[in-house]
C-alpha cells in the first residue's frame, strides 16, 4: 500500500508514517519545514524515518503551493492520503491569522482537488477539538453543535470539516476526519505546555499557567493515537469502511485531567517543583476539554491505555535524552 503523509516531519506526522513503515506500507512524506518551531527538531524526527529497511521517500513541498502540489501527485499512486499537515497552534492564529487560511484552508482545498483529479478514493485527515469551542457538555460528542470555535485555528479545522463533506459527496471520496484532543509524547511540539513546562522546570525557570491553572483538557497520548490510525488504515486496507462517506471521530483518551493535576504529575517526574506564575486565560484558549470517543473506538476495538503517569515518563524520558540532560 503506498501512503502519502503530509506534514511528516511533524509530531503526529512522524510518529504515523513510521508506524505505517513498520507495518509494510510504503510511505512517501511532504512537508515544508517551516520555522514555526526549531526546525533541527523537525530533521531530527525525519532521521528516524530514514532507516534502510524502511521503503519512504521525502519531498519537501508546501501543501500551499497549488501548481506544486498537482504535479506532485500526478507522480506517484497513493492508495490512501493521510493528511496532518497545518499550521498548528491556538495563539499563533491570533497573531498570525493569514497563514491560517493559506495553509489550513487553501492548503487542503489543493489536496482535495489532487485526490479528485488522481482518483485517489481514501483521505483521512486531522481535525482538531478546537472545533468544539467552550462546549458546555461533560464530553464532547461528535454530532454536538461545532459552529462556535473560539480561535481562528478552530474555524479552520471547523471548515476543513465542512469541505471535506463537500468534496466527498460531490466526487465519491472516502474521507475521515480525525478531531486529536491534546496529544503529547515523545518528539513533541516545543509550543505546547508538556514540552514548555519540562524545558522551564529543568532550567529553574518559572512557568506560566494560564486561567490561573483552571483548564482541563483531555489528554492523549501519542502511541495510542498511532494505534488507532493503525486500525482505520487497516479498515481501509479490508474495504471495511462504515457506509457515509464522510465520518467524523473523536479521538482522545475520554480521561479529562486538571492543568495543576498534570503539572503535579510532571513535578513529582522530574523531581522538581516548579515555580508556577499564574496569569490570565489568552484569547482563543478554552477552559474544558473532554473527549466522548466510543463511536471510534466501538468501530476499531481499541481504547488508549496509556496513563498520564507513564506518558509523561516517556516523553521526560525522550527529552532527556534528545537534549543529553
């Protein structure tokens, strides 16, 4: 099976695609590393992918640059398009509100007209929780209201929803939308709090905790994320597909933690406390997040297992060692 994914050299990307690799699939990787983030990161994730008893290809492209992009796919037979590439980050949509709609917007309107043109019939893509907004529900359930995101990055994953119902009604494509709640692990985003945090506590730096520590946010780790992808590729691969063509799952851990429980967690991992400056909410953040994620999980047979205590050891673990503290 030949897969392309895009955004491989990010964290969900990289993690996916090496998976597939191990599974036998041949996996051909975009992306364009930009400099959101440290970009030796991003080269660092795509070394691992690199091995010689892997069969995987990369190009570095921008799912922004139309002309680019239908070239590129009018090389290679994808069988199955796994697209994760975006521009990620709730408060950077607030600063930088266009490359929002270049990339997330325009950018994945050029993959869906390449899976259109190259008759490429199955899609699954990255959706975001941020599409749920200051859901008052105690879980967030696929077919609650969603026309209320609170950040610009949530109305562009809210629209990337929209389109690809759009696109695989019109054009017979089947695509799933994956709706990540909080994902962390090994290879992280340094923009997101397990990384920020872990970086500051060990260099004796303070923290910021934003809403004065009172968040919740449903928490996933990253190998059971990979898992789950694993069994709808492999529903894929068996033509197992639910009958809509367009499906839309939560994935997350269905476990909501408190902010201070999570950083109480870290602490006692790291053997340090940490000096906490406590600060108001930011614009864009929600205060709750809590996934109901048994529509995905009733279809592929799996829960995530992994618990907040052994996911955060792992990722500490990781960047210890990345970083050769």
């Amino acid at each position: 099976m030949q897969v392309l994914v895009t955004g491989v050299a990010g964290f969900i990307g990289m993690h996916i695609a090496k998976q597939l690799l191990e599974n036998g699939c041949k996996v051909v990787g975009i992306d364009n590393l930009n400099d959101y983030y440290d970009i030796e990161l991003k080269k660092a994730r795509l070394s691992q992918l690199n091995c010689k008893s892997y069969d995987f290809e990369f190009e570095k492209i921008d799912i922004n640059e139309t002309e680019k992009i239908s070239n590129f796919f009018k090389k290679h037979k994808f069988e199955l398009v796994i697209h994760l590439a975006a521009q990620a980050g709730v408060r950077y949509s607030i600063e930088n509100p266009h490359i929002y709609i270049d990339t997330n917007i325009k950018g994945f309107l050029n993959i869906l007209e390449s899976c259109k043109d190259q008759n490429i019939n199955n899609l699954i893509y990255a959706s975001s929780s941020s599409v749920y907004g200051n859901n008052s529900d105690t879980d967030f359930k696929e077919l609650d209201n969603t026309n209320e995101p609170i950040s610009l990055y949530g109305a562009t994953k809210k629209s990337n929803e929209l389109m690809a119902f759009t696109y695989s009604n019109l054009y017979n494509i089947n695509i799933i939308g994956l709706r990540f709640f909080t994902v962390y692990g090994p290879w992280g985003r340094p923009d997101m709090a397990l990384f920020k945090f872990t970086h500051a506590i060990l260099q004796d730096n303070p923290i910021q905790i934003y809403n004065n520590g009172k968040m919740i946010r449903d928490f996933t780790y990253i190998d059971d994320v990979v898992e789950s992808v694993s069994r709808i590729v492999m529903k894929i691969k068996e033509n197992s597909l639910e009958n809509v063509k367009h499906n839309i799952y939560n994935i997350g851990s269905e476990n909501p933690m408190p902010l201070m429980d999570y950083i109480t967690v870290l602490e006692k991992t790291l053997g340090k406390s940490a000096k906490k400056i406590f600060i108001q909410a930011q614009l864009g953040d929600v205060t709750r997040t809590s996934s109901n994620s048994s529509k995905l999980y009733n279809w592929i047979n799996y829960k995530p297992k992994t618990e907040i205590k052994a996911g955060i050891k792992n990722f500490v673990n990781w960047f210890k060692d990345y970083y050769k503290i």
